[in-house]
C-alpha cells in the first residue's frame, strides 16, 4: 500500500521571496552547475531581468552564451538587445556600474548568479529558473509570459 505523505508546514509565517536560479553547463557539456539568488517579492526588476536573459540566444561562432567580456555589447550589435536592456542588464549583473539607468541599489541583487568560470572550466549560461516560496516555506514554479 503507498500512503501519501502530508506536507509538513510550520504555523510560524515566513517571508515570502523568490529564488532566482541560474543554470549553467561546465565547460563543453562536462556537466552542469547552479547559482542561486534569494530576490525579494517586491523587487520590481526581476520580471524584465528573467525575460531578458532567457531570451538570448547563443551568437554566431559562440560555445553558447558566456558571461564574459564584452558579451553584452555583441547582444547590442546582433540586435538580440536594445541599447536601454543592455544598460538595465550591465547594471544588474556587474556591482558598481553607473549607466543610464540609475536602479535603486537594494534591488540590485542579480549580479550574484553571474558567473563565467569555474576553478577548472569556463561556464555556458543555460537560462534562468524562478520559484516562489510562500509564507510557509513551500515551493513553487513560476511562469513569466
């Protein structure tokens, strides 16, 4: 016989919050690897941050999409990005970058995902992933048309 568990909630409310989770693939499909951000519900940029990376696609004679250099400037030239994305994007993925956008620091958590290596290997970014914890720490997906 299968008996089907109950979720165990806790009676102690939490904050609710999204995590943000970048999918990457080590080096030349040697496996894959994660980072994952806690943003907060009332961050106003994570929509447009998740629609825009998602969104890229690898450019010609490209492993795939690298976060590395001036990646984003060869998105603005192939036109895959307008020029106001690509100032939203340099300033949520890079700490300390003054751009034409101006976003309020405390939202600015994004850039902690961002990466292009490893200790070993370079990383392709394979797209992002956003869940929705509720208040009694219970996960679930999101879907952002």
């Amino acid at each position: 016989m299968i008996k089907i568990k109950a979720i165990k909630t806790s009676s102690r409310k939490r904050t609710p919050y999204y995590l943000l989770v970048f999918n990457y693939m080590i080096g030349d499909a040697n496996g894959d690897t994660r980072k994952s951000v806690r943003v907060s519900v009332d961050n106003p940029y994570v929509e447009r941050f998740c629609k825009l990376l998602n969104k890229l696609k690898p450019l010609k004679g490209s492993w795939g999409i690298c976060f590395r250099d001036n990646y984003l400037e060869d998105f603005l030239k192939c036109r895959q990005i307008k020029k106001d994305d690509f100032e939203f994007l340099r300033q949520t993925m890079y700490k300390d970058v003054e751009g034409e956008v101006n976003l309020e620091e405390k939202h600015l958590v994004f850039y902690e995902g961002i990466t292009g290596e490893t200790e070993y290997s370079f990383l392709v970014f394979e797209g992002v992933d956003l869940y929705y914890f509720d208040e009694f720490g219970l996960k679930h997906e999101t879907e952002i048309k």
